[in-house]
C-alpha cells in the first residue's frame, strides 16, 4: 500500500513538472537593435510597442543604449510592431510568431532621421515610454501596462539608467549616492528608508518618472549622482477612483485611491496596506586549522519567519487661484511594523566530540511613525519660462527600536540575555524659496536662484540591560552602551 501511494505521488509531481515546463515554454521572444540608417550607430530609448490583428496593445519597452530591445509574447500569431523616436520617422513592421519558433531575431532595425519644422502639436496617442528631455530622462509610467499590480520599486527597476536591486536599494551608474523626491518636495519616508519607501508605495499612483543626471543647485546636489522625481497621477474627472488589492501567501496589498476634479479645484486620496511575510533560513559552518589539522568546528542553523504590516496615506490638494497661480497642500504619513525575530542553534566541535551548544533567540522590531506636511506657491508670468516658487515643510517622525535576545544551554537553562530599547524623534523644518529668470528671447538660457533653511531636531535615546555571567536572571542595566544623543 505504501509503495502504491508513493507511486501516485511521482506521477503527481511528473505532471506538474511537466505543465510548469510547457507553461514556461510557451514565451516567445522578440529581439532586435534599432540603428541609425545613415550612420549605423545605435539609437537608445526608442519606444518600441507591438499590436495584434485587433489592435490590442500587447506590450511596450525601450531599446537600450546600445540599441538592443526584447519584448516577450504569450502566444504565436500576426503582429504589428511600431517604433517610434524623437527626430525619426515612425517605423511600423508585421511580424509572425509559429508555434515552434521560441525567439524571432529582427536583426538590425533601421530608422530614418526627419526633421520637420512643426507649426502645432496636437495629442492624440499615449505617451511615449522614454522621453529624452534637455538634463533629464523620463520614464511615463502611465503608459506602460505592466506596472499594474507593483510598487514604485518595480517602476523604478523598467525606468533607464537605474538599477534597484531585491530590497529596493536604487543605484544610477554605479553610486546610491541619490536624492529621490516626490512631485519636487523632500520627503520624510524617502530620508527613513528609501528601499522601505518604494515597496510601499503603489505604481498605479505614479504617472512618471524624471531622472535628472545633471540637476541644479536647486536639489542640493552636492555630492548626489543623480535625482530622481516621482509625479503622482493627478485626478482629470469630477470623480474618479481606483480600488487594487492582490493576495498570495506572503504578501497581501489593498490600495484605493480616489480623485475630485472641478473648477479650480484638484483633490487626491491614495492609501496603501501591505502586509509581507519574510521567510528564510541559513546554515553556517566554520572550521579553524592548525597547520593542516582542524581543531575546532562551529556549526550555526539560523532560521527567521516575520511578517511586517505597513501602510501610508497620501493627500493632495491643489487651488488654481488663476491662470498664472497655483497653491498646494500636501500631507502623507507613514507607519509600519518590521520584526526580525530570528532563531539560532550552534554547535562547537572538537576531535568530533560536541565541547559546546547552545540556542540563540532574539526578538527585534522596529516600529515607525512618520509624516510630511507641506504647502507650496507657483507664480508664472507673461514670459515664457520666468516663475517663482515657494514652499514651507514640516516632517516630524518617531521610530521605536528593541530587541531581546535569549541564549539557552540545549536543556533550556538560561545562559545570558540582553536587552535593548532606543526610541528616535526627528523634528524637521524646511522653507524654500526658488525664481527662474530667462535670459534670452528664446528662453534657452536661464539664470536660477533660490535660499533654502532647513531646521533639525533629532534625538535618540537607548538603554541596554544584560545579564551577569554568575546570574543571568539579574538584569543589570549598562551604562557604557546606553545614551541619551541630542543634535
């Protein structure tokens, strides 16, 4: 009976195998490079977008700087394949995909320079995927299908030049040395943890992403590699909203979001609950020498199971006083739980005889409360190009971190504990003030000027008891490793 049950369940895991590995098959890759006709060269951030016989869009990407693009398939057929670039004439293709052919090689693509003097520009398609705009690159989200369903990390991943790597760390050319923004402001959540920041919050509320590779002083870009400026969606409709929720067995996400459009007035509300579960285990092993003999060996298995819920609320409110003028409110918070309780066993060996072996459990959470509260002013005038900009910003936030770490003998005889408590409170002020002046007629020249004060209070206080050797129940507090910093 045993080996007939074990039977069965080969056969069940062979056609599951079987299913995955059809289902992985069926991928079909389009490949090519966009080149220049005249000079051969690559052509970089055209926006490449394929269509079925229906006209349905299928997919969308860029071609990279050394022209090479790739955009994935879920089914053979006849397609259409368009390329467009600024400076070029549109490029359109029919393609098609059999069954059998896994990867279709367009080989070089070549694209036709145009120049043609425009008397009026009129919007009638979406947005092209990369626009290349004078000290800046940007990426409309917007028109890209797929960043339904992410967070803004995925969105970043899509966006040129940039690179983010699992926990949402972003890097421009090599250097994290980066200053992100949200719609222009500073904001509080990005300072904390940019990598936390990005995972909560959704793509459906980002409409484009601007990466200035030279910004102005205007940043504060001493020492930063780059900028990047999230533009949220704003609300076009008297009303619309938006409801998105996913769910699977280590994450679950719920974002609504709700706009007011009318007159003079523009209003968005946009949340965001996310719960997400971490996973994993790891085994160390150690082992010293003397000469060519091993004297001792550690063995560690670490095992961690957290969940982390999280959330933010993000509110904007913007008054049209007239066609010149704008006012804006702006208030987002923050707030999240992230433990990292984890589990150790170790093991020390000597001539294969355990000499040493103990159990490890340490309870840690960091828990975090934020907010940005700001308020802005943008003044245009008759000409082109000449504004002013005013803007007042508050950002205070608290985070709360402990830990409690247990070190068991293997019969649960308590040998140390140590104990960990740090509370921080950040107070920060910031008002800035920015006039853009042209200098020429034709408004290609600028002279930029501005102050910026910012005001900081921050203040972390922690406390650290652990246990004497002889008495590991007595928790004495350490005065070497407690303070009370103020800046």
């Amino acid at each position: 009976m045993m080996k007939r049950n074990g039977l069965i369940i080969c056969m069940l895991v062979f056609l599951i195998t079987s299913v995955n590995a059809q289902n992985l098959s069926n991928q079909y890759n389009v490949v090519g490079s966009i080149r220049d006709s005249a000079t051969k060269k690559p052509v970089a951030y055209a926006s490449i977008s394929i269509f079925d016989t229906l006209q349905n869009d299928m997919g969308s990407t860029y071609s990279l700087e050394n022209g090479l693009f790739k955009i994935i398939l879920s089914e053979p057929g006849s397609y259409r394949l368009e390329i467009s670039v600024v400076g070029y004439r549109t490029s359109e293709f029919s393609i098609d995909i059999i069954k059998d052919a896994l990867t279709v090689k367009l080989g070089d693509i070549l694209v036709v320079q145009e120049h043609v003097s425009l008397e009026e520009v009129r919007v009638t398609a979406r947005k092209r995927l990369v626009e290349q705009k004078p000290g800046m690159l940007v990426y409309n989200a917007e028109s890209d299908i797929t960043n339904k369903g992410g967070t803004a990390a995925d969105v970043l991943r899509k966006a040129p030049i940039l690179n983010v790597d699992a926990q949402g760390n972003v890097s421009m050319r090599g250097s994290s040395n980066l200053k992100i923004l949200i719609n222009g402001k500073y904001s509080g959540q990005m300072a904390r943890s940019a990598a936390d920041a990005l995972n909560m919050m959704p793509a459906g509320l980002i409409q484009s992403v601007e990466i200035i590779t030279n910004p102005s002083a205007k940043y504060d870009a001493e020492g930063a590699a780059g900028v990047i400026n999230i533009i949220t969606k704003k609300g076009k409709k008297d009303i619309s909203g938006t409801l998105e929720a996913s769910a699977s067995n280590l994450e679950q996400m719920f974002n609504p979001r709700l706009s007011f459009a009318k007159e003079k007035w523009n209003v968005n509300i946009a949340g965001h609950l996310h719960r997400l579960r971490r996973k994993s285990g790891e085994l160390q092993e150690r082992t010293s020498f003397s000469g060519d003999t091993a004297t001792s060996n550690l063995r560690q298995l670490i095992a961690k199971d957290n969940t982390a819920p999280h959330g933010s609320a993000d509110i904007s409110v913007d008054y049209k006083i007239n066609e010149m003028s704008e006012l804006s409110l702006g208030v987002n918070t923050w707030f999240g739980h992230w433990p990292e309780d984890s589990r150790m066993n170790s093991a020390v060996r000597s001539g294969g005889i355990i000499t040493e072996q103990y159990l490890q459990n340490i309870a840690s959470s960091n828990s975090y409360l934020g907010a940005d509260i700001n308020i802005g002013y943008n003044r245009r005038f008759k000409r082109p190009g000449r504004q002013i900009t005013l803007l007042a910003q508050g950002s205070p936030s608290r985070t709360i971190s402990k830990y409690d770490a247990v070190k068991n003998a293997t019969d649960q005889v308590l040998l140390y504990r140590e104990l960990n408590y740090s509370t921080t409170k950040n107070k920060e002020w910031t008002f800035q003030a920015d006039y853009v002046q042209p200098v020429n007629v034709k408004g290609t020249v600028h002279l930029e000027s501005g102050i910026k004060i910012i005001l900081r209070n921050v203040g972390n206080q922690y406390n650290v008891s652990a246990s004497e050797p002889n008495q590991p129940d007595k928790m004495i507090p350490q005065d070497d490793r407690s303070d009370n910093f103020r800046y």
